[in-house]
C-alpha cells in the first residue's frame, strides 16, 4: 500500500546544546531628534542631541557620542592653528569642500559622522560590544588607537540617559545548518543547528515526516542571545520509526520538512525551511 499522507515527528524531547553567547545589541525606545542646544550646553544635552540625530537616520544613538567623548571630549573644538576641529576632529584639509563650513557648524559635523557611520555597517548592525570598531571604522585612528572607543559606551549611554534608537521594524536573520541526508533512525534523530549572527532571537522548530498524515507540531521555542549557537537533536517517535522503516524497506524515499521560525525582541519574524532525506 503506497503511503501518500503526512506524519509529524514527534519533536519532544529533543536535546539542546548552547554554544557561548555575545551579549545582544543594547535595546531602548527612539527619542525625537532636537536642535543644536549650542557649544555652552552641557554634555547630556549635547548628547542627546547627537543621540536623537542618530536615531533619525536609524543607527544606534551612542555611536556619535562614543566618538566625541574620545576625540574632543564631547566639546566643539575649534581649530585653532591645526588642521582638526569639531566634535570629531575633522580634518580641514580633507573635509571642507565636502562638508563646507563644518568648524562653525555641529550640525553639518553630525551629518558628516552619520554618514560615514551609515556607510560603514549596514542592517541587520552588529551586536554593541562592537561599536567601538564601527566608531574606529569611521574615525579612522592609527591601528593602536582603535581600542579607544568601546570603553565610553557606558558613559555615552549615562549621558543620553536613554539610547535613541529607531523601532526596530528588521527580522531577525535566521543560520540553520542540517545535513541533507541523515540516517535519523540510527543516530537517534534529526540533527540542525540553529542561531541569529546579529542580536538575540527566540527559535520555534517544527517539522513533518511525509510518510503520514498528522499535524505538526513544533518544540517550545529555545531563547537565544546574539551569536549563539543551538544544537538540537530531534527524535522521532517509535511509531514514526516503525512507518520509516516500512517506507524505506519498500524502497519509497523519506523526506522530512524542517521549519525553523524566529522571532527578534521586538517581535519582527523570519523562517527558513530545510528539507532532509531520511536514509536509514
């Protein structure tokens, strides 16, 4: 009798390895952006300032403060008889055709930041125990300076009070590795790996075995922080095995469809489907 319907694995039970984690990108409500509050304001105001900016062009607000807390001071530095001036000590010589005006004016020095910033990443943005190298990609400092910046995020973070972030409206971008051909029923089960490279997620896995006809269901979703990795080992129940061995000692193949659905922080989903052949 040919089998044509469906049959769910039975995912209970399934085992569970962590990698170690990266912590996940810092998480906060957006703040409107604001006005210069002028060179006499002081650093939480101005920080807030820069903060809000970021958060309009949908970057992580403590970028442009971790920045000017290195290089000025989170003052607005005026050149001088050098060549740097600004927040950001930027360079004249470089700089002023491109950005004309930028000694006198924080506001054309923010624009210039965050859009290098912008250029320097892009989305989904890496986890906040790398935005000292993002700042570095942007100031460019020598090589052993690089270190400079991911210290003052904690004080660029006191000072903003709340990070300006935009809504995060990005889903999480999911990794699943299964081999294609599996022998599930010697080794115990369906093998995949699961993680979200970028910023923490919760993973719901669920699969079908199509030699039968049930509904499927899935495994409670595992929680996951930024760059972990899980393992999991999906047994397949003992009348699952049975229907298995009949297909396969018929010479039918089996497939089984695995679906691996994640779900960010602020809820923004994403899935992707892996399709394995059962071999013995």
């Amino acid at each position: 009798m040919r089998l044509r319907s469906l049959l769910v694995l039975a995912l209970a039970a399934g085992s569970l390895v962590l990698a170690p984690a990266t912590p996940a990108a810092h998480a906060a409500d957006p703040c409107a952006a604001t006005a210069y509050p002028g060179d006499e304001a002081g650093q939480a105001a101005v920080a807030g300032w820069m903060a809000a900016g970021a958060a309009a062009r949908g970057l992580p607000g403590e970028l442009p403060v971790m920045a000017a807390l290195v290089e000025s001071g989170l003052r607005n530095l005026p050149a001088g008889g050098g060549d740097s001036a600004g927040y950001f000590q930027m360079k004249r010589s470089i700089w002023k055709a491109t950005y004309p005006g930028f000694p006198n004016d924080p506001e054309v020095q923010l624009d210039w930041f965050l859009d290098h910033a912008a250029t320097a990443r892009t989305a989904p943005y890496p986890p906040d125990t790398a935005y000292g190298e993002w700042v570095a990609d942007v100031e460019r400092p020598a090589t052993q300076y690089r270190g400079r910046y991911q210290p003052r995020l904690g004080e660029a973070r006191a000072l903003i009070g709340t990070a300006c972030t935009p809504v995060d409206t990005t889903a999480p971008v999911p990794q699943v590795t299964a081999v294609r051909r599996q022998p599930a029923l010697t080794a115990g089960g369906l093998a995949l790996s699961v993680a979200c490279p970028a910023e923490a997620c919760t993973a719901a896995v669920s699969a079908v075995v199509r030699v039968g006809r049930q509904r499927p269901k899935a495994v409670a979703p595992v929680a996951l922080a930024a760059g972990q990795v899980a393992s999991v080992t999906v047994p397949l129940r003992p009348s699952v095995q049975r229907l298995v061995q009949r297909a396969l000692a018929s010479g039918k193949k089996v497939r089984a469809d695995v679906t691996v659905t994640t779900t960010d922080a602020a809820g923004n989903t994403a899935s992707v489907d892996q399709r394995v052949r059962i071999t013995g």
